[in-house]
C-alpha cells in the first residue's frame, strides 16, 4: 500500500486455543493505492490478514483520525 492510502480496522477475530484462525479483517477505503508487481493500482475493499502476520506490520498512524472512545 502506498504512503496516504485509509486503511481502517472491520473485524477482530481471536479464537482461543486456535492461533492459526486468529485473524483481522481490514477495510482499504476509497482512493487507497496498492503496488502490484511494480504497477500502482486505485483499489478498494475488505481483506483479512493472519494476527501473527498483522503483529509484524510497520505502520504510521495519523493520531488526528483517532477517536477520543
């Protein structure tokens, strides 16, 4: 995903004793832009990602978008 693209949290799904399910479901809001085999792409939509694997992203997070909750 290139620098500026809104990714936003759907879904958390822990299951206990079953790390291999554990998984968070991500939403890539409109005008987001991902890189595919070197060609920038407009995309949007839903995909899921393993805990294990979100737990070593590297992200910035706009502290201003965050809600006071």
């Amino acid at each position: 995903m290139k620098a500026g693209s809104n990714l936003g949290v759907d879904r958390i799904y822990i299951r206990k004793g079953g790390e291999d399910y554990s998984s968070i479901t991500f939403n890539l809001h409109k005008g987001g832009v991902i890189v595919v085999k070197g060609n920038e792409v407009k995309a949007q939509g839903r995909f899921w990602a393993k805990l294990g694997d979100v737990n070593k992203m590297k992200v910035r997070i706009d502290t201003q978008t965050l809600s006071e909750n």
